[in-house]
DNA sequence: CTGTATCCTTAGGGATACTG
DNA sequence: CAGTATCCCTAAGGATACAG
C-alpha cells in the first residue's frame, strides 16, 4: 500500500524534512503564511522573490498534500480559495526562528532588525510561544 | 564589484538560508558532519541517501565556498582532504535539532529514538549545548 | 483576480569511466 | 580511496497565454 517507500531515501528525518519542504521556494509560502498573515494566491504571487504562477500552484498543492496547508472557499469572495497553516504547518515555527536566527547571525543583508534577532537569542523559547499563541487567533 | 546581488531574490533571512543550503542534498552533508562525525569523501558517499560522486564534489566546493566548512589536507594520509564544520556551519545546530524535533513528530519512520525527541522537547537549549560543547572538543 | 495550461530553457543530478 | 570529467536525462522553473 504505502509504496511511497520508493521515494523515500532514507528513514533520517533531516531527510524527511528535506522532501517535504526542501526546495527554493516551499518555506517562502511557509513565511508568508507565518509571518506575513498572507492567505490569497496573488498575495504569494506578491512576494518580493517573484515566484511564477505554475510553480505557485505547483507547491500550494504539494503543501496541502502534504497536510502543512489547508485551503477552503471564501463564500464571501466568489468561493476563492484561502490558504491557512495547518497545525503541522504551525509547527514549523521553531524551524524558521532557528534559520532567521542563523541568518541574522551570518547575513549583512537580511533586514531583520537586530533588536528581533536580540529577542530571539535571548527567550527564543518565550518568543515562541508569544507568536504561536498570536497566530491561534485567527 | 558585489554584483552578486542580481542571483540575490531577496533580503529576507529565510530566502538567505535557502540560497545557502537550500537544496536536497546540503543538510544530509552538514547532519553526516554535526551527528555522524564523518570528515572524508568517501564517508559521505556512503551514507544511506547515496548522493552520486559529481553532486558531491560539487556541494563540497559550494559548501567552502560559502565557510560553512573548512577543508584541511591530512598529512597522514598522502594529503587526502579532510572536511570540517566552520563556526558558522556548527551555528545551524539549533536548526538541525529543530527540523529533526518536527520530523520526530509527523514522520512515522523517522528513525530518531523516541526518547531523544522527548529530550530534545524538554530541554532543548541544555541538549543544544551539550552537543556543541562535544563537538567542540575534536 | 484566481488560477490552469503550454512552451521552452536551464540546472540538478544519476551513471559511469577515468586519473592520481 | 579520493576525487574529476563526461554523457545524458529528467525535473525545476521562467515567460506567457488563456479561461472562469
């Protein structure tokens, strides 16, 4: 049944991790989501990277696959559809605080402000929660 | 004469970390040095993923390039290369150890003991740095 | 505006032969 | 064993046209 297996390299799960979002663009959708409240097709098409229209689709349905995204119909606007983290999604939190941190860290160019990069060396465990539990409200 | 900007999408620390190492095949170098102690070629071929001889030289090079490692020639050994993490490659431990805590979670076959993804969620900064201080000693 | 489809180019990468 | 070089193919992705 699951023969996914022959996709599958290994059993690491730096590797798991590496093929479900391990390209050039799935964690800039990711970013978007998290840190930018960005929920619509156009607001993605957006961003500063310029990701091209097939490959957006392409990773809004790998991600949704993947259960890291869940999208649903705007009756509102022309049953337009909203994408939103999943709780998997969420999870990844700590994984893009880890990398901006490292970045920051090593990045002359990276705008994040060194007071937010401060913040999270200093209660990145506090900081944490502070942005989980503002992102469970919507 | 830093026009290295125009192959640079953007400013964004996340976008930074996957113009460094975001591709399928970097972090299973950097996981194969950080947990598995390997430093020669010959190691990294071996691993379970089996990257393919071009590949790897190839983000050998990359990966010294950007000093996230450091190559020395080991006098012992005809001059064979040996490969190691800079300061700046050890720096994505915190990364590593968060992508291998949401593996952990969501990857049924993720092979990392159960009891490691415990201590590693409930005492995250203690692990982070019992590792480091380890790895500091080589 | 929200996507889908198509065309086409390039980079990634597998296999393998080869050299010191 | 430690790499380099070559061949070739596939997937990634940019540009753009098109449809609801």
């Amino acid at each position: 049944m699951n023969d996914d297996s022959s996709r599958c390299r290994s059993n690491c799960p730096i590797n798991f991790a590496l093929e479900t979002f391990g390209d050039k663009w799935t964690l800039l959708i990711i970013r978007d989501m998290m840190f930018k409240g960005k929920r619509r097709y156009g607001e993605f098409l957006a961003s500063a990277e310029g990701i091209s229209t097939n490959i957006l689709a392409s990773r809004l349905q790998r991600l949704e696959a993947s259960g890291l995204i869940v999208s649903s119909k705007d009756p509102a606007n022309r049953g337009v559809a909203l994408y939103q983290l999943s709780p998997k999604g969420k999870d990844l939190l700590p994984v893009m605080l880890a990398i901006t941190s490292w970045s920051g860290r090593y990045d002359a160019l990276s705008s994040a402000p060194a007071a937010f990069l401060e913040e999270l060396e200093s209660d990145r465990e506090g900081l944490t929660r502070k942005i989980r539990a503002a992102m469970e409200q919507t």
